[in-house]
C-alpha cells in the first residue's frame, strides 16, 4: 500500500465526508452479514475495513491505487451492513462517494475498461437491447453456448450465462400508456418501465400494470423513457447515473401522480437517491427531493391498499428472497410477504441465510464472476434445502443469477406475477 501524508487522497468533488467516516465506532457488529468477509475472512474485505481504508485515503495516509481499489471494488454494494449497523453508519453514501473517485481517478486495466464500457455502451439502451435481444435469441439456438462454454474467459462465461431466455415478442411488445380501473380510482401512479426490464422482463412491467389496476389505480406509462441510472450509480459513473436521473426526472415530475411506481429493487433504490445525488445541483436538488419523494416500490405501494380484487387459491409453498436493494437498501421486507399473504392458499417462507446477497449485484456476477459463483451456489443451496414450489423475487438481476445455478429445478417468478395470476390468471 503506497504510504503518503498530507492531504486528501481523493479529489475534490464530493469525496467521502469525514462526519459519516467518524461515524463508524469500530464495533464489528457488520463483520458476519458481509458476503466477502463470509467468503474471505479478510478484515480489509468487510464493511468496517472498507471504511477504515476510506478513512486512511481521506487522511492522505494511503492512494487510491492498489490494495484501496481492489478492497473496495470487491464490495457488492448489497449495504447488509447498513442493515447491521448499529451506529447508523451510512455505508451506502459512503461507498456512493467513494466510487466515482475510483472511476475518476485509477486506471483499469484495458481489458477491465473494455469489458465494462462494453456493459455501458449496451445495457441502458432499449433499441441496441432489442438488437442484442436478436442476436442472443441465434446465438442460443445456433448450439455455439455449449461449444464455447468451457474456451470462453470467466466474464464471457457468465454473460453467456446470465442472457436470460429470449422471447423477441416480449423484447418488441410495448405497454399501454394509460389504464384504468374498472372501479373508483384509489391512486394515480406512473409505472418506470425501464431499460433492460423492458426488453427482458415485458411480463413482469404488463402483470405490474394489471395488478395495479386491479387494486383501484390508474396507471400511466410513458413511452419516452428509458434507463434510470442504477447500474451507472452502483458502478461510480456518476456522469452517467447523473444524466439518466435528470432525464427520468423530466420525464416523470408534470405527471398528475400520487406516486411513481418501480418493480425493480435497484432502479427503486435509485431513484429514491437522487435526492443526493443532486443534493448540488441548484437548478435540480428540489426537482430531486420532489420526485424521489414520490417513489414507491410497487410492493410498498399495493401494501398501502386494503387489498381490493378477488383472489384465485394457490396452494403451494413460496420461497421468498429478499432482494438487497430491496430489503437492504429501502427497508421494504415485510411489504411482499404480506402481499403473498393476501393469496388464499399459499405458504410464504423465509431462506436460510436470507439477509446474505446472491451475488447478483447490478453489474457484479459480470465484472466479478468468482465470488459471485461462490454467492450464486450458496444462495442456490439455501433455497434447495426449503424446498419450494416456487422462488420469487422482486429484482431481475436476482432472477437471472439464482436461475443460473439452480436451473429450471424450482421456477421463478415477480412477486407481482405470482399476484396477477391470483387475481387475474389459472390456478396454478
Ligand atoms: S460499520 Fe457499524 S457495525 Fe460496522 S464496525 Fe462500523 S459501527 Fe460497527
Ligand atoms: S455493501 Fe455488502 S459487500 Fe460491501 S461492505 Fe457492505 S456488506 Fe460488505
């Protein structure tokens, strides 16, 4: 580790705050919720060694170089440490401020720097996604994924993977603007469809609109919209997430809404953020506050509701994982389960393990794909030994990557799709 002395080894703008740094009281409380201090045994890889590097970079005791970069680019951001915390030590903006200096400031290595300008130049894209959608759809079909499985460099591997099964009539369909209940309106709501959930997950965004409309809200979908900056902020590319937020904003804020509806736990948990994130900015911290105001989990959001339409009897037993931008990140965990709750029938259980992240993580099982295996396996192992019906969660990327180690052995819904087809659907 480079020993230097003096000022700040971060630059400027925004770095770490020496208040939230001074908050951490050393307790270790955070230590055994850490899923690379679990995989690592490796102080420097724990929540309370991350901070005690920012600390030591903020003191110019260290560079951002070498072993502060490796330690913090290891960190999932999953924030079960926020969680733990009993200090109420704010990990999360911590690590938000600690990232972009990365990004700023060390150089990755090529490879490194292709790789993910690569997954920024494709992912919040819908058009160059449905192309993508396209070419995954031959690639699956042409037997080339089996031929090249084991030549392929472990982040390839892993892309290869995690391309979800491509349907090109869910990657194209387009959702109705406006939909309204057949009963009194309870609640007008704008639904974020999204970059990548639109393409992939057009059945989850249609089963949301469904559900909502259901439960007595008027929902309004606009076409012009697109990806809400969550991966560009998890990843410290602040430019990015800074422009995606404003543009989402603009989009959103003249709509006559009581709220603004997300099904996806990281876009939610973003989007809930611009409130810092642009806490700077004079011509946009209040359009910001107003708006990050208004957003809501659609789980949060229907738990609001006395539940309003019939539902079908489902018997069988639901595994529900805790997505962590979810139940970490946004403190919604009892929301979903009294949801799946409301469905006749259905037992709802809880994971061994569940507060420990599946290694999915925005961009991670990508640009990290060991220890995200090691996650995946483990988490996969958790569900196998409660034996479910069926898993849902509320986050696609915890889809993809707990499919990709358990298979097709248990299926795997949205909470919200489980919900449509009990007001709306068969029996299962
Ligand atoms: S982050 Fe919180 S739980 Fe972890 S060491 Fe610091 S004060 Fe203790
Ligand atoms: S965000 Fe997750 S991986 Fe990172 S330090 Fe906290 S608990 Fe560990």
């Amino acid at each position: 580790m480079t020993e230097l002395s003096g000022q700040s080894s971060f630059d400027s703008h925004k770095p770490p705050a020496r208040d939230l740094l001074d908050d951490c009281v050393h307790c270790g409380f955070c230590l055994p919720t850490c899923p690379t201090y679990q995989l690592w045994g490796e102080e420097m890889d724990s929540p309370r060694g991350r901070i005690y590097l920012m600390d030591l970079a903020e003191r110019g005791e260290i560079g951002l170089e070498g072993a502060f970069f490796q330690h913090i680019d290891a960190c999932l951001g999953c924030m079960a440490c926020v969680t733990a915390c009993p200090s109420g030590v704010q990990y999360d903006r911590l690590l938000e401020a600690t990232r972009p200096q990365l990004e700023r400031n060390v150089r990755r290595s090529t490879s490194d720097r292709f790789f993910r300008n690569a997954v920024f130049a494709l992912f919040p894209y819908r058009r160059r996604l449905r192309l993508a959608a396209v070419l995954g759809l031959l690639y699956q079909k042409s037997g080339l994924p089996k031929l090249l499985e084991r030549i392929l460099p472990p982040r390839l591997r892993a892309a290869q993977a995690l391309l979800p099964p491509v349907r090109l009539r869910e990657a194209f369909a387009t959702l109705p603007r406006r939909i309204r209940p057949s009963g009194p309106v309870r609640r007008r709501v704008a639904l974020l469809s999204g970059c990548v959930q639109d393409v992939f997950f057009h059945e989850v965004n249609a089963a949301t609109q469904r559900v909502l409309a259901a439960e007595g809200c008027e929902v309004l979908t606009p076409r012009r919209q697109g990806c809400c900056g969550a991966l560009g902020l998890h990843a410290g590319r602040e430019e990015h997430a800074v422009d995606r937020a404003k543009r989402t904003i603009a989009t959103f804020e003249g709509l006559p809404v009581d709220a603004i509806v997300v099904n996806v736990a990281g876009c939610g948990s973003s989007m809930k953020e611009y409130v810092h994130l642009l806490a700077d900015d004079p011509e946009w911290a209040q359009r910001a506050r107003d708006f990050s105001a208004k957003v809501r989990d659609v789980n949060e959001l229907l738990a609001e509701l006395e539940p309003r339409a019939p539902r079908r009897r489902m018997d069988a037993k639901v595994a529900y994982h805790d997505a962590c931008h979810l139940g970490h990140a946004q403190g919604v965990r009892e929301q979903p389960r009294a949801l799946l709750r409301t469905i006749p029938g259905l037992e709802v259980v809880d994971l061994p393990e569940a507060d420990l992240c599946c290694g999915s993580a925005g961009i991670y099982n990508l640009v990290q794909p060991e220890p995200a295996a090691e996650l995946g396996e483990r988490k996969a192992n958790n569900i196998r030994d409660v034996a479910p019906d069926l898993l849902v969660t509320a986050n696609p990327g915890c889809l993809l990557q707990i499919r990709r180690y358990l298979g097709d052995e248990i299926p795997m819904l949205h909470p919200i799709q489980l919900l449509d087809e009990a007001i709306n659907g068969e029996p299962r």
